[in-house]
C-alpha cells in the first residue's frame, strides 16, 4: 500500500462522493446551467468531503473536456491531470489555522490578481477559514466584495458560526452531513477487497460505528489495521490496536443488564479493564451504542432479541444512557478505574 486510503480512494468524479448527493445535485446543476457562483462556503464536520468536494467543483470547473452537457470533470486532460497529482498552478489550497493572519491574505490577494497559467479560473481553497484573524477577515472580505473575473473562492470550515456575517453574505453556503454507519462500512469494505485484505463484519462495524460519521476518520483507523494485519482483520485486532470494543460486547452489556445479571455484567467490564481498554473510551461508545438503541425503539414496536429477552424499553435505555454519563464523568476522579462503571450496573439492576 502506497499511500494513505483517504488519498488513494478520493473521488475522482461527482458520482463516487459518499453521502453529499444534495450538495452534488445543486452542484452539477450550477455547472450546466453554468450559473457558477464566484465564493462557496462548505461547512460540516470534520472527514465528510468538504475538500474533496472543493477539488472536485475546481477540477469540473477547468476541465478541458467537459461539454456543456455535463458536470463530470474528464479526468483526463491536462487540467484534470494536474489537479489529480497535486501540481496544478491554478488551484491553490490554504490551512487557514496555520495561515491565520492578514499578510497571508495580502499575498492570497496579489495572487488573485494574476490570471490563471492554463486554466479558465483560479481557484481557492481556504480550509479551516474560521480560523482567520479579524484583520485577514477583513482582507478576505475586501477580495470577496470585488472579485476578479476569473477567482473562484471556495472556503471550508467544521465551525461556521465562527465566521464574520459579512463574509456569509456574499458566499453560497453548503452544510455538508456526517455519513451514515452504513455508508462508511460499504466504502471500507470496498477499499479493503481492493487491497486484498479480509476483514470480519463485526470488525467493520466497529470501525464505521466509532467514526461518527467521519469517513476520512474511518479510513485513517483502517490504513492503521492494515498496516498491522497480516491480510485479516479481526474484531480482536479492531479492539487491540484502536481500543475500540467491537459492537457484540455492547450488545452483550446490555443485554446482561436488561436481565438483572449485575456480576455477570461487572465481570465483563473487568475484563474489558484488564484487557487495557480505556474504559473513558469505551463508556462514550457504549453510550453512543444506547442512543442508536433509544432511536431504534421509538422507530420500532417491541420486539424479541436473538436470545429470546426482551429487548429494553425507551424509558430504561434513557434511565441508563443518564446513569452512564454520571458514571462516565465519574472515572477520572475514582480510585479503582472500573468501580464507576460497577456501581451504575448494580444501581441499573435494582
């Protein structure tokens, strides 16, 4: 493996962007009806596409191929090429939070008077752009009220109310969404039959779940895997390596504590501590486990679960997501780690 997945698997086209497909459809229609505006503001959090989706308008934009009748960019010209391998002259990219001051806009400002070297437009990608001092705002909002021509801004930001109300107004803004379990677990399994790599489903589960919609978060934690595997992924390996409990030990959790079983349910915790699992890590994915829970149950009438109990009411999943936080808040000052966690399963299964 050459190169990190994130990089190695980022779209090339519109139609491979993971979860976006609103901000895709409003996207492709700008570009064939060529209404195309001169600032964007994507925001969202962190891992969802915004820079990918940056690269993707930039590249459409100059690509040399594209009829009027199409949004995809060819990947095949020289434009597309350049932008493809990272040496294009006419899109240029900035980490606001290590380029925060209003000198950097200055030069970015110089730069956008200059036309492109070989392409229609030049386009900026200023990431993280809440991060910008209130001088380098005020810069910025000077370029965007009088653009030239041929600049494109596109600004990207997991922080959007951070950003001045006077730069919102004069940016078209897009508010990209987390990505669901389901997707994130489809795109790694894609990538992890392309490497050759098998991994169990409970494994990739895992991953997807502890993500939180983030799916470059996703694919750095399945690089990490790779990286230590020897062509197999295991739920144990997932749980070695990340510290991330793979889904059946919380369905297991649960289900000994909806049946009153508080030493059964104790012991596993201690084994979870004495495995060397961060058990502040782990009572933040079981509390992220009893929410999907909680919404599955209002969706859903009462049903059995596998082993034939009972599956928990809304009333009691609220009562032990509440229970878990107070004991979660509770781990750093307890002298023995676990106790926290013991005594909210025995006050559960009173």
């Amino acid at each position: 493996m050459s190169q990190v997945l994130y990089r190695k698997y980022r779209p090339k086209t519109f139609s491979e962007v993971e979860g976006q497909e609103h901000i895709v459809r409003t996207l492709e229609g700008a570009l064939l009806s060529e209404h195309i505006g001169h600032a964007y503001l994507f925001c969202g959090p962190r891992g969802t596409g915004k820079t990918t989706m940056a690269r993707l308008l930039a590249k459409a934009l100059n690509c040399q191929n594209r009829g009027k009748d199409k949004a995809e960019p060819c990947n095949k010209c020289y434009s597309c090429i350049e932008i493809n391998e990272g040496r294009s002259m006419d899109l240029i990219e900035i980490d606001a939070a290590s380029n925060r001051g209003i000198d950097e806009i200055r030069s970015l400002k110089d730069s956008a008077q200059v036309a492109a070297t070989s392409s229609q437009y030049k386009v900026f990608i200023i990431d993280e752009v809440h991060m910008l001092t209130p001088p380098a705002f005020n810069a910025l909002l000077k370029i965007l009220e009088e653009p030239p021509s041929h600049i494109i801004f596109i600004l990207a930001t997991t922080e959007p109310h951070k950003v001045l109300d006077t730069v919102m107004s004069r940016v078209q803004r897009f508010d990209f969404k987390k990505i669901s379990v389901a997707r994130i677990t489809e795109k790694l399994k894609r990538e992890a039959r392309s490497e050759k790599i098998e991994i169990e489903e409970p494994a990739l589960a895992a991953i997807a779940l502890s993500a939180s919609g983030s799916l470059r978060d996703a694919e750095s934690a399945l690089n990490k895997l790779i990286s230590y595997s020897n062509n197999k992924i295991t739920a144990e390996d997932v749980a070695e390596i990340l510290g991330i409990v793979p889904l059946q030990i919380h369905e297991t959790l649960l289900s000994l504590i909806v049946q009153k079983k508080p030493q059964e349910a104790m012991a596993q915790v201690s084994s979870l501590y004495e495995s060397g699992i961060d058990l502040d890590h782990f009572v933040k994915q079981f509390i992220r486990y009893l929410r999907s829970s909680l919404i599955d149950s209002l969706r859903q009438t009462p049903t059995l679960t596998s082993n034939g109990q009972n599956k928990p009411s809304p009333d009691f999943l609220i009562k032990m997501i509440n229970v878990f936080i107070k004991a979660g808040s509770e781990l750093k000052f307890s002298p023995i780690p676990q106790l926290p966690l013991e005594l909210a399963i025995l006050e559960l299964a009173k």
